[in-house]
C-alpha cells in the first residue's frame, strides 16, 4: 500500500509536467489543425535557458532559493513564449492556406533544426542541471516526499488553472475559442485571427518552457535531444484525453504520467517507451476523439 | 508484345547486369561504390514510401520501422540459418540463393507487420495516422531492444557482404516497375481515387479501406527489401538506425520529389543521398542545412521538385497530369 501510494505521487508528478506540455498541442491543434513537432523543442530550450540563466547571471538568478527559483521560471516561460510567437510567425503563417500536411512536414524541419543548432550552441552531452530549489524530504507517514515532487505538482497545479482562467473568464480566451470553431467566422466578428493564433503560441511555448523547468528539477540532465520522447507522450497525452479539449489534455498527461511510473516499477521496465503507443493506439482505435472528446460526424 | 514500362525494366535489369563488368575494369573507387548502393536503396525505400504517402494520400512516419523489421529478419536468415545451409549446399551460387531468401523472407515479414499494424490504424487519418506509424515505429525498436538473440540495444554484427551494386539496383528497378505499374493499372486508379477523396471514392464503391491497406502492404514489403539491402551492405544494424529520424529522412525524399510522382521521388532519393556526401566537410552544419531545406522547400513550393520543374520556361505549355 505504501509503496503503492508513493508511486501514485511519483506518477502524479510525472504526468503533471506531460499536461503542461500537452496544453501546447492541444491548444495549437485546436486553433491550426496541425501536430506542432517543434513544440517539444521549445521544452528543450525551456530547460537549457534556466541551466544557462542560473550559470551566466547567478546573482540575479539565485540558485537553492525560492525566490531565485520563481524568477527562473518566469524568465523561462516569456522566453519561451515569445520563441513559440518567432516559430510561428516565420515558418508557419505563411503556410497557412497550405495543405496541411505541408505544414506538419514544415514543423518537423523546425524542429530538426532547433535540435541541430542546439546540439552546436551546447554540445551533445548531457549537463547537470543545478538545484534550482532547496530540497527536502517530507515524511508522511511512512511516505517519505521529495518537495521537488509538491512543487512541480503544485506549479503545474497552479499553471493549469490560470490557463482554465484565460481561455474562460478572458476576452483573448473567448477569441482563442471563437477561432478554434471557425476562422472565417472569428474574422467575420472582428477578431484578429494572426494574433490570436501568435497569442495561442505564446502560451502554449510558455506551458512548456515551465515544463522543461520542473522536468528538469525532477530529472537532472540536460542535452539537446531531451524533448523528443516527453514530446511525443505529451501529444499522447493529448490524444488520449481529446486533442483540441483543455481539460482533457490535463487528465490524459495525469493518465499517463501514472500509468508509465507504474510500468517502470513493474518487471516490464524496459517497454516504458512502448506503452504510451500503446496506449494511444488502444485510445485511438476504441474512442478515436479521447476521453473527453466530441465524436464528429463527417459531412460532405 | 511488352509494354514500354516492361521494357524499360528489362533495359534497367541489363544496365544493372553490366555494373560488375563495369565496376572491376574500371577499379571503381570502393566509396563511389558505397554511395552508389546507399542511393539504390534510398530509391527503394522512397518509391515505396511514395505509394503510401504518395499515391493513395496516408501519411505514414513509420516507414523505417518496417525497413528495421526487414532488415533483421534478413540478417537473422543470414546469420542463424546461413551456416547450416552453406554446409548443405556448398556450391557457388548458394550464398546468392541464400541472400535472395532472406531477402524475400524480409519482405514478406516486413509486409505481414505492415498487414497488422495497417487494419487497425488506417481507419484513421492524416495527423493521427502519422502520429500512430511514429509510435508503431517506436514500439518496434522497444521490442527489438527487448529480444536477446538480435543483439538487444547492440544490435547484429558480422552480416556477410551480400549486396553489390548489381542487387542494390535490380532491386531499386523492380520496386519502380512494381509501383509504377500498380498506379497505372486499372486496379491501381483506386489508389488515386482514395488519395484524391476518400468520401467520393468510397460512393463510387471502391473500398478504400481495402486499397489503404494494400498500399501499406505493399510498401511495408519493399522497405523489407530495403532493409535487407541495408543490412547486407553495412553488415551491421542495431535498432537505433531505424528510428524516427531515419522515418522523417524517408519522407523527406517523398514530399521534395513531388507526392505521387515517381520520378521525382527517384531524383529526390539520389538528390539527397548524394548531396549530404558534399556536405561532409561541413560535418556540424549537415543537419542544420538539411533542416533548413525542409522548411525552405516547404515554404517556396509546397508540392515538391516536380512543381518546381513545371515553373521553368519552356515547360509551362506542357500541361500534365498529377500523375507522370
């Protein structure tokens, strides 16, 4: 029970940060229609830019402190944010009446291209990433928790309400809805559909920026190719509670999170990276609109 | 009586025929060699991405996948069951038998994963077809990985050098001829007909379920090839170069030939074989020009080398089909 409870929090903490990442697909996917490869990236560099920020200005980046730890992160999702609006801006608006499928080809060049111009700015290997947080070890019982694992829990937590707020309560949220149903028509009501769009990725990238943060503070090594697996779980994630659905991409990233860190812990370790397929072709063949997703009917 | 495309194959196979004699008298260089066989097999895999991804309009991003499968089974024929059948059979041209079962036993593997990976994804379609060939393609190197006699994450070392220059290209002419005919076939318009909308194919009775699935049969069979050529020439593979970037390579040559225009994806396969080979002394670079091709490419013409070809003076008058 124990062991079993602990595991809970571990895949709790996990699948936290695959919902942050997975907001970014799903709110893409929900305005464009198209698999943003290039988001991942962004959560590579979300890390990077915290590791670099911490080493270049350490006296304004403090490092085991929580103030110091809170301007890391802040810092990191606008840089972030406004690298999601230059991806946007120059590679696909101006594909946008394009087939579709030469924008998703057009993504997997970006992020090709980030990972290879990363990989020449930082090197190949993996790099330590420092504490950004002072830890300590809470005991519960015979449950003993890292507050690394709360915080990302609670950051995570506390991002993913506040973007519940945004798209709700907000004018700009109301237009990211609008466009998502129909960009024709969001123009047609006055609402400008480049800067919505720009606004969407902003977001997005800032999600995962932070995502990169407290992945990082959990797993601490930083290399150029470290996005491309939670990427592709994170847009598994997506799927699996209904891509384009903001709820639901918190519950799949949760889903999986739990599911994967029950997997390693289990005899089957090594088929982690399988499982999520697994799963998403399970999600995808019995509920192919997610967990939370609408069925829609295609008509001609 | 032979049609013309018949000919051009048998025209094809007797230029391969005499590449050996070439080759000795010549004293190829044993790189241009290398590069030679590596460009037969990228037309090998293009063109038979491009009749997935091409002809009937699939998206699939897990075509190095069913070239891995290929691959080992080959090398697994090769290595296991190679030995004991040399001893049986200890003639001349028994190695060129055995290299020619074990190709044919990884296409028809490649082929039959290709048949249970198809049914149930192709009921899907574009980004979550791609989004599902990736993480097939994924789950095939995690079970790789897995099995203990293939090496694990080490991978098949010491595979005998079977493919010469003349298999590399027969190959790469029967793959063409094989695609080229299907497409142009009555059977094969249906291929079209899906790709261009599935809904109205689908009025016009034509099973598009049953053409998706034969596209990627098909396909999945000649990347078993592929991979059958590729193990034979590096003489050794491990799972991690049929991986995801390997995919991406595939349908790069694809999407810069034109979707559904064989030719083109035959100048893009060579193109970007040969290109990457100039690029060596750019080493740290290469990725990076690479990447920026794609998204230059994508952005000034969408619709690949062949759109590209019909721009130059002098061609705009000769209108042609999507289908050359």
């Amino acid at each position: 029970m124990n062991e079993f409870l602990q595991q809970v929090i571990n895949g709790v903490s996990l699948g936290a940060i695959y919902a942050l990442i997975a907001l970014g697909y799903t709110m893409v996917y929900g305005v464009l229609k198209f698999i943003n490869f290039a988001h991942s990236d962004v959560f590579m560099i979300g890390a990077f830019s915290a590791f670099y920020a911490v080493q270049k200005y350490p006296s304004v980046f403090v490092i085991n402190s929580w103030p110091g730890g809170a301007l890391v992160i802040f810092t990191v999702m606008a840089l972030c944010a406004l690298l999601g609006m230059v991806i946007e801006l120059l590679a696909y608006r101006p594909l946008r009446n394009k087939p579709r499928l030469s924008v998703l080809i057009t993504a997997i060049g970006v992020s090709l291209l980030i990972e290879n111009l990363a990989q020449l700015q930082f090197g190949a290997a993996p790099q330590h990433f420092p504490d950004l947080l002072p830890v300590t070890i809470i005991h519960l019982g015979n449950l003993s928790i890292s507050s690394t694992k709360i915080v990302v829990i609670g950051v995570a937590a506390f991002l993913l309400v506040a973007l519940e707020f945004i798209v709700r309560k907000t004018k700009i949220g109301v237009a990211m809805r609008a466009v998502s149903f129909n960009h024709q028509t969001a123009a047609l009501m006055g609402v400008n559909v480049d800067l919505v769009i720009s606004f969407t990725f902003g977001l997005g990238s800032a999600l995962a920026g932070a995502g990169g943060v407290l992945y990082s503070l959990s797993y601490p090594a930083v290399e150029p190719f470290m996005g491309i697996m939670p990427g592709l779980k994170a847009f598994v994630a997506a799927v699996l509670g209904g891509i384009g659905n903001i709820p639901g991409a918190a519950l799949g990233g949760l889903l999986l999170g739990i599911i994967e860190t029950f997997v390693k812990g289990s005899h089957y370790s090594t088929f982690t990276d399988a499982i999520a397929f697994a799963i998403l072709i399970l999600i995808l063949l019995f509920r192919p609109a997610g967990l939370l997703g609408k069925v829609q009917i295609e008509k001609v | 009586m032979i049609s013309r495309s018949q000919f051009t194959l048998l025209l094809a196979l007797l230029a391969c025929g005499a590449l050996p004699f070439l080759q000795n008298p010549l004293h190829f260089n044993a790189y241009y060699v290398d590069v030679a066989i590596k460009v037969a097999i990228n037309i090998t895999l293009a063109v038979s991405l491009n009749l997935i991804n091409g002809y009937t309009g699939q998206f699939s991003l897990g075509h190095a996948g069913f070239m891995g499968i290929g691959a080992y089974s080959a090398a697994a024929v090769t290595l296991f069951a190679g030995p004991a059948f040399l001893k049986i059979f200890p003639y001349s041209g028994s190695p060129l038998i055995l290299f020619l079962m074990a190709a044919i036993i990884a296409g028809i593997s490649a082929a039959l994963v290709g048949l249970i990976v198809g049914i149930p994804s192709l009921r899907l379609r574009g980004d979550y077809l791609a989004i599902v060939t990736l993480g097939f393609g994924e789950i095939i190197g995690v079970i790789i990985r897995n099995i203990g006699p293939l090496g694990g994450a080490l991978g098949l070392n010491g595979i005998p050098n079977y493919t010469t220059l003349f298999w590399a290209f027969s190959f790469a002419a029967i793959t063409i001829y094989c695609v080229f005919s299907l497409v142009h076939s009555t059977y094969g318009r249906g291929f079209l007909a899906v790709h261009d909308d599935e809904v109205a194919a689908e009025a016009m009775g034509i099973n598009s379920t049953r053409y998706k699935i034969t596209a990627f049969v098909i396909g999945a069979f000649f990347a078993g090839i592929g991979g059958a050529l590729y193990a034979h020439h590096t003489q050794a593979i491990d799972p991690s170069g049929f991986d995801f970037v390997k995919s991406v390579e595939i349908v790069v040559m694809v999407i810069l030939g034109g979707m559904g225009n064989t030719r083109g994806v035959i100048v893009a396969a060579i193109l970007l074989t040969v290109l990457p080979e100039f690029l060596r002394p750019l080493a740290t670079y290469r990725m990076i020009i690479y990447a920026l091709l794609i998204i230059f490419l994508m952005l000034l013409c969408p619709n690949g080398l062949a759109q590209m070809v019909k721009m130059l003076p002098g061609k705009a008058s000769r209108r042609r089909r999507k289908l050359s």
